[in-house]
C-alpha cells in the first residue's frame, strides 16, 4: 500500500507545481479518476444510481454491489400506487420506508417512483373514473409526497403519460379520461407536499428527438410558461442494440426549458453495441450540464425485468462486464475506445493498455513499481500508472511479449514453470517462449493470456478482489478472473 500513496503523494505534488507555474494539465482526470460508478459520478457532479427491489437487501452479494458502486437508489415498485395505496385510504409505506432508510444509511439520495402511472393501480382505483378517481388521484400524491416529505431527491410525479408512435398526443388512460389538466394538477399537489423534492415528468422512447419527446418537450415548455412547478424530465433509456445519434441534442433541447434531465431506467440489450450505449450514454449526460444522473434499471443481469436481455453493468455473479467498464471510463473522462479490440485483429503494438481483470475489475499492475527481475506482478486499482500499462510485443504468429511501461520489463512465467499456480513475475525481455501470451477470446470482449511455453493463462489467484492480489498462471478453465479488457489508454 505504501508505495501507492507515496505515487499519489508525487502526482499531488507535480500537479500543484504544475498549477503554480501556471501550465494546462492534462493528468487531472487521471488523477482525480474515482474506481466506482458512485464516487466517479460524484467527481462529475452527478449521483450514480440503481433501482432497487428492496427485497434483496438481505442479499449480501446484491447489497455489496448496491452499496459499493452506487450512492443513490430508486424502488423498483415499492412507491408506486399499487403498493401504497393497497385499498382507498390505507397507505402502506413499508418497502418505500425501508429503502428510505437504507439510502440514508448509506449515504444516498433517493429518487421517488411513482406518484401516477396508468400501470400498477390498485385495483380500486383502475375501476374508478371523472372525479371520483380525479380526487382519489390527487389525495394519492398528496398523501405519498407528505409521508416521504424530505427524504426524497426527486419524484418522478407522473410516469409515462404521453402515446407511443407519431402522434405526440397523451396515451389513453383512465386518468387521461379525468381530464387533460390531470398533469398539472399532480405537479401542484406534489409541490405543495413536497416543497424540497424534484419534481419530474418521466417516460420511454424519449432517447432521440421524435413525436413523442416533442409531445412531452411541447408540455414542458408550456407548464414552465405557466408556472406549473416541474423541475426536471426523466428519460427512461430502456434500449436496444442501437443509440439515437441525436440522443444528446434531445437531452440538451430539454435542459434548455430550464429543467434537469436525468437517466432514469438505463438498461441495453445484450449483443456486440452494449458497452458502447453504456459508454455513449454516460458520455452524453456528462455533456449536458444539467444531466444530473444517471439509475441503471436493476444492479445484475438476473435482478432485471427484462430477463434474458442480460441488460446491465453486472452479470448474475456479481461480476462487472464491458459495460461497467466503459462506464466507469466514460465518468472518469477516458476518450479510449471502450472494448477489447477483437483478437483477431490483433492488437496496436504502437499503443499502451491497461489490462482489467473481470472479476475485480482491478489493473494488471508491477507490484511496488519494481524495475528488478523477478519482480512479482498483481492487480490494483485503476490508476493508469506506468506500473499499469502495458505494450504488446510481436513475437510473430499471434503471440505477443507484455511489456511494462514503468520498468521496460515483460511478463513472464517464472522459470519456465508449466504448473498451475506458478509466478508471473516481469523480467528483462529475452523473447523466451515463456514470456510470449496468446490472445484468447472471452465474451463480451474480454479476453484470456495464454502463455505459449505451458499453454496456461494468466489469472487473480483464488479470485481475489483485493489490491496487491497475486497474478499467476492456472490452467485456462475461461473463469472471470482469467479474462481481461484490454483498455486503450495511449
Ligand atoms: C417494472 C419493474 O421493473 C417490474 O418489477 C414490474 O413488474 C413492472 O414494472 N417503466 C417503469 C418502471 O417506469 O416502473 C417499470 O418497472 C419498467 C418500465
């Protein structure tokens, strides 16, 4: 550990001697670079979110993730109407309340979701209509809003209120039928019980600029010129294999009714583009100064609603995917490309990687940064050191030396070892056949170092998370802690 702060101690100084003497630096995001999507985000300004199903938090795996990477949370259905408002007039706020108090035990915010939606009535309500179900609707808000008073960052006050196709118009719906002012009046009734909360319209197929985003922009900017209180707009971004191209222009035309945008239910589809959405809308919230966060729809790829669509940053172990990553690169201003370059494209022997072990999401790193032979080698946490970067070396045939940046040494099995459980070490580059890997192809664009004297990989041994956790070679079973995403850095 010693070493690490002792590097940190030295970028500190370099950068307050570069500040004095007054040059533009280009190592502050670097420096600054948070390893988790909560305290990156924060770095930004932002908050990093996940809906919860308040359920799991008995879970340690699932809570482990929740309270490591993300400092803000929403329930999955805990507030909406069906669980709060079981029968007329009897509120049940226990799921709400109890996320409420593990957010607040954790250090964070909370957004509310929802107040009204058409989906997830109580059954009474869904047979009311006119003013009965108009009253019954607003004493609703009313009632929610005033429990949760105080505690809640921002209520998405009305959910998906607006038709799917050209017609920019509202869905139909039992509200609806109450009347066109149906909105309105929830905005009102949620700001007169809920002074210090966001109040935000919220909907889907909003991610470019289409009918039904301009329906809603055509709203917003009304309610604004008229003074019905709404602070923001919540756009679900549940998608495809594919990203609106004008996904951003769409986020900054509604910032620019003087409202907050949000991301609010990011989830993407599984296939060869995921990492890339992520990665693409992360970058397009940090573009827009009043994008003040982001909630993935779930926290692993098996919590999800959308079953096989593996649609997440965490797969049903826990472990991070290309898409965490490019993320986390994305929060922490990365301009690389996000994913592993194919192996069978070979890699830029002209560039430096740093190398992220799946599992931990941790860097292949020379311990202590040692320049001696024999050197062990391990993993860390990211911080784009020298002692983390690596050049790949052409040996001819697909086979590459990895050579460190820091020490000029490459990775090497120690002494030609071909036993399981064997040192990585770095060592003056000889071109032996046991400092020679082989990319091997993981999904998701990860890949697996095989060593070409033991025909081993290179992994975390035991599955460590931890810094300093040893680097050895194990037979190549394909395990998380055997695959690595090659991050382009230089
Ligand atoms: C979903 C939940 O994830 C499911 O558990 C539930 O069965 C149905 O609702 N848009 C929304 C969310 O605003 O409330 C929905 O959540 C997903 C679509």
């Amino acid at each position: 550990m010693k070493h690490k702060r002792a590097l940190r101690a030295a970028v500190t100084i370099a950068v307050t001697g570069a500040l004095a003497a007054g040059m533009t630096l280009a190592l502050t995001s670097a420096a600054s670079a948070g390893t988790t999507l909560g305290t990156s985000a924060a770095e930004k300004g932002r908050y990093f979110g996940a809906a919860v199903a308040t359920g799991k938090l008995s879970t340690s795996a699932y809570t482990t993730i929740l309270n490591r990477e993300f400092n803000s949370v929403v329930p999955e259905n805990e507030m909406k109407w069906d669980a709060t408002e079981p029968q007329q007039g009897q509120f049940n706020y226990s799921g709400g309340d109890r996320l409420v108090s593990h957010a607040q035990a954790n250090g964070m915010s909370v957004r509310g979701h929802t107040l009204l939606w058409h989906a997830q009535q109580p059954g009474w309500a869904q047979g009311m209509s006119g003013s009965a179900l108009r009253n019954a609707a607003i004493n609703h808000v009313t009632q929610v809003a005033t429990h949760f008073r105080g505690k809640i960052y921002a209520w998405d006050v009305v959910n998906e209120a607006f038709a799917d196709g050209g017609s920019g118009g509202r869905r139909d719906s039992n509200l609806q039928r109450t009347g066109n002012d149906w909105i309105e009046a929830a905005f009102r009734a949620a700001r007169a019980a809920d002074p210090g909360a966001k109040l935000c319209y919220n909907d889907y197929n909003t991610d470019g600029i289409n009918a039904k985003s301009t329906g809603i922009y055509n709203m917003v900017r009304d309610f604004r010129s008229r003074g019905v209180p709404i602070d923001c707009v919540g756009f679900q971004s549940h998608l495809g294999t594919s990203l609106a191209g004008d996904y951003q222009a769409n986020l900054q035309r509604f910032a620019d009714l003087g409202v907050d945008v949000q991301i609010t239910e990011l989830d993407v589809m599984t296939g060869g583009n995921q990492a890339n959405i992520y990665g693409s809308v992360t970058r397009a919230c940090l573009a827009v100064s009043r994008c003040t966060g982001i909630t993935t729809w779930g926290v692993r790829d098996c919590d999800s609603w959308r079953g096989s669509d593996n649609a997440l940053l965490f797969d049903c172990n826990g472990n991070k995917k290309a898409a965490y990553t490019a993320v986390l690169d994305a929060l922490n201003g990365g301009s690389t490309p996000p994913t592993t370059p194919p192996p069978g494209s070979g890699v830029d022997t002209s560039a430096w990687y740093v190398l992220l072990n799946r599992n931990s999401g941790k860097a292949l790193d020379v311990y202590a940064n040692a320049t001696t032979d024999g050197a062990r080698i391990s993993q860390w946490t990211r911080n784009n050191g020298t002692n983390q970067q690596w050049q790949f070396v052409d040996s001819g045939s697909g086979w590459y030396r990895l050579k460190a940046r820091s020490s000029s040494k490459v990775l090497d099995v120690y002494n030609f070892s071909t036993a399981d459980g064997a040192a990585i070490v770095q060592w003056a580059d000889g071109n032996g056949t046991n400092q020679q890997f082989r990319l091997a192809s993981s999904a998701d664009g990860y890949v697996r170092l095989i060593n070409r004297n033991s025909g081993k990989a290179v992994e975390v041994q035991g599955s460590s998370t931890a810094d300093g956790g040893n680097v050895v070679q194990y037979a190549d079973w394909g395990g998380s802690n055997q695959q690595w995403q090659l991050v382009r850095i230089g």
